[in-house]
C-alpha cells in the first residue's frame, strides 16, 4: 500500500489501522489498541468484531450514549435541508437554538462556535472587551485570572496559562495577560484580583487535573468575590456540564450561577463539534458585527442536534440518572478494598480513581480493564478517569465495577 492509494476500510483488522495511524497519522496521542468500529448506548465493537463497555464517553461528549436514536434522527432529518451557510445569511435552526440554550441556562444570550478551545477564547475575548468597554480597563492591560492545573484547551493562548509544562513545552512564546492561582483557595483568588482584572476563569470541577472537586462552597465563595470585585465569573462547563454531575451544570451543587457558562462537548450529542458562550445580553453586547465569529459556528446541522440535545437535557432524566446511579457507582467502588487506591473522588457519574505511585501508573489498569471488555482512560499519571454515558444501568455499573474490582485488588 502506498500513500497515494485508496484504503477501503472495510475488513481491515484493527491491527491494520492502527498501522495506518502510526504512519500516516501525526503522533500527537497515546490511545489504548482498540479500534472502535460500532457504537450504541454504552457499548463499542471493535474492527474484530469484540465488544467493550465504554467507561469515558468521548470525555463526556458522548452523555447520552453512543447513537441516541432522537439525536441521530435530528441529525439525518436536517441533512437532507441544509447543512451550512456560514454566518453571512441566517438559518433556520441557530435562533430557536440560541433561544432554547438561553432558556436552559438561564440566561439571555448565545455565542455558538465549534470547539471547546474555541469556546474559551471567544470567553477571554468576550471578558477582555467587557473589561476595557463597560469596565474601564485600561487598553491592552486586562488581566484574567486561571487556576493551578487548569485545562481549558491546547490552543497557544490557552496552553499560557497552564501549568501544565508539557502543555507548554515548545510552544512559546506564550500570551500575557493571565495569572494563576491555587485551586480551591479563595483568599488566593481575592488577594490576586487588582484593578485591571476583568474575569476569573474556572472548571468547576477540574476534569484533566483528575476529577478534583473544590471544597465545599469555593464556588459560593467564588460568586461572593467575583460580585464584591466587579470582575466576570466564568465557568468552563465543557465537560462538568450537561448532566455529567447529577445537574445540568456543576455550578447547581453550590447553588450559584456564573456570568458566563462556556459549554461544549456533550452540546453536540456526540455527533457534531458544538461549543458555545451563554452569558446575560448586558455581557454579549461588547461585540459588534466583525469582532469575532466561525465559517462553521452556528451551522443548522449543528444547532439542530444541540436543539435536541437542549431538549433531552430538559426532561431532566440524564441529570437524575447521573446523580442516582453515580451514588451507586461511588458505593460499589468505595466498598472495594484495595491498597493499592490512594483515593476515589468525584461527582455524579464522573469519577476519579488515584492509585499510589508504588502501585504503578493508571495506564496499566486502563490497559488490563481493556483486555477484560471495558475502555477508560488515564490522566495525570496516577488516576483513571471513569465517565460513562449517563443513560448507564444499575446492572452495567455493576458489570464495570465487577472487572475494576478484579484489576485493582
């Protein structure tokens, strides 16, 4: 095979893809070997034909199960009308999207664009121009503050401010404008806010870091702050959004309310790249016509599955199922005895299980939990991630529970 060739997918092994990836592919990741081919709810068949329950859920994009029949049918029923105009016409799906995602928020105005990374930068531009026009930040000096182990996106502005040094390693140089502070500790956030700070930006439960949840009221305290200081509270929701915790937003479980939600991930239903900035009108009216924008942001293809995914989210079902069977989940882990475990954490159905160094690095057990028909990813070294689609069941949980009993005792 050469590399002018066309490659007919179909029969290939999975070994034979993965060859094509390492050669053609760039090596900017480390999957598990497994060579996902066919989906449905929470579980995948590989190219070979085996079967695994899907413990990740695309990092959450996927929160209502791989091909959710509604979401699929919105999808191929838009196909067939229009799929793109870019923003120099309008369509007839991006206004009842706009309208219905504000609703669901509580807000009163949508910014959509593509991508989570774009998400965020559309909420540091939208926080800075906040700054100099209804602030009176001086030009060019508006600062935002981040958290310690922050992950926000890989784009160059937003690899500035992480802490992450492999994030960062080559990238440089890095843009201005930010300073970081601990996770959780609010008096550092208080003591860092001067008068050109403009925003504090947010995940409000770390998902990258490990599933680190803050302690109890930080977000509370956060909206105190943020209030008292005049500075813009946002809150990257791209992954703790949309059910993934047992609300619809992880800010509900300290009962506040940002200025400026950034959402993603599951907004496309696992089917299209959909992002958006929600905030209050007030907020949203720095921009004018030509400050900012996306070929792709708001397509109707797009806007007609995040309508749907909107109107899933609505019913409430995905959000109590989270919560319900996420506290299942956490008994059935937290009753497993293993020294090996230096602590499970998390919310909802959103898990992180840390191991102590000496039992080796998270890796492994992702690797052993694969071979034993479940797929779930490592981060940080030490911890695996566990983020199921939300549509789970008490048996499935057990299932899992059963095979991650077997490798970590």
């Amino acid at each position: 095979m050469n590399a002018q060739a066309t490659v007919e997918s179909s029969g290939m092994t999975g070994a034979q893809h993965i060859e094509l990836v390492e050669r053609f592919a760039a090596h900017n990741y480390h999957p598990l070997p497994v060579v996902v081919a066919k989906a449905d709810g929470v579980w995948v068949e590989d190219a070979d034909g085996k079967k695994y329950m899907d413990m990740l859920a695309a990092y959450s994009a996927v929160n209502f199960g791989h091909c959710h029949p509604a979401l699929i049918a919105a999808a191929k029923a838009q196909l067939d009308d229009v799929t793109l105009t870019s923003r120099a016409f309008h369509n007839d799906q991006l206004g009842p999207l706009c309208k219905e995602l504000a609703d669901l928020c509580g807000m009163e105005a949508v910014l959509p664009m593509n991508t989570g990374a774009e998400g965020v930068e559309t909420a540091i531009k939208t926080a800075r121009k906040w700054g100099y026009t209804k602030k009176g930040v001086a030009k060019d000096q508006a600062k935002i503050i981040c958290c310690t182990e922050n992950f926000h996106g890989r784009t160059t502005t937003i690899v500035s401010f992480s802490t992450d040094e492999q994030c960062r390693d080559g990238f440089g140089p890095f843009t201005p404008g930010f300073e970081i502070v601990e996770y959780g500790n609010i008096k550092a956030l208080e003591d860092a806010i001067d008068d050109n700070t403009v925003a504090f930006l947010v995940e409000p439960i770390q998902g990258e870091a490990g599933i680190i949840v803050p302690p109890d009221g930080y977000l509370r305290d956060v909206r105190r702050v943020c209030t008292e200081r005049n500075i813009l509270f946002i809150a990257d929701e791209i992954q703790s959004g949309l059910g993934r915790t047992g609300h619809t937003f992880a800010c509900e479980h300290d009962g506040v309310k940002p200025d400026i939600y950034i959402l993603g991930k599951a907004l496309g239903g696992g089917i299209m790249p959909v992002s958006a900035v929600v905030s209050s009108r007030d907020i949203m009216s720095v921009f004018t016509p030509g400050d900012h924008g996306s070929t792709f942001g708001g397509n109707p293809l797009s806007a007609a599955v995040a309508r749907k995914v909107v109107e899933i989210l609505k019913t409430g079902k995905y959000q109590d199922n989270a919560k319900s069977n996420g506290e299942y989940l956490f008994g059935k882990l937290n009753s497993i005895k293993s020294d090996k475990v230096k602590e499970i954490r998390g919310r909802g159905l959103w898990v992180g299980i840390e191991f102590h160094p000496a039992a080796g690095v998270a890796r492994d057990y992702c690797s052993r939990l694969m071979d034993l028909g479940m797929l779930c990813k490592d981060t940080h070294a030490q911890t695996m991630r566990l983020a199921p689609p939300l549509c789970i069941t008490r048996e499935e949980i057990d299932w899992a529970v059963e095979r991650i009993a077997k490798v970590i005792t």
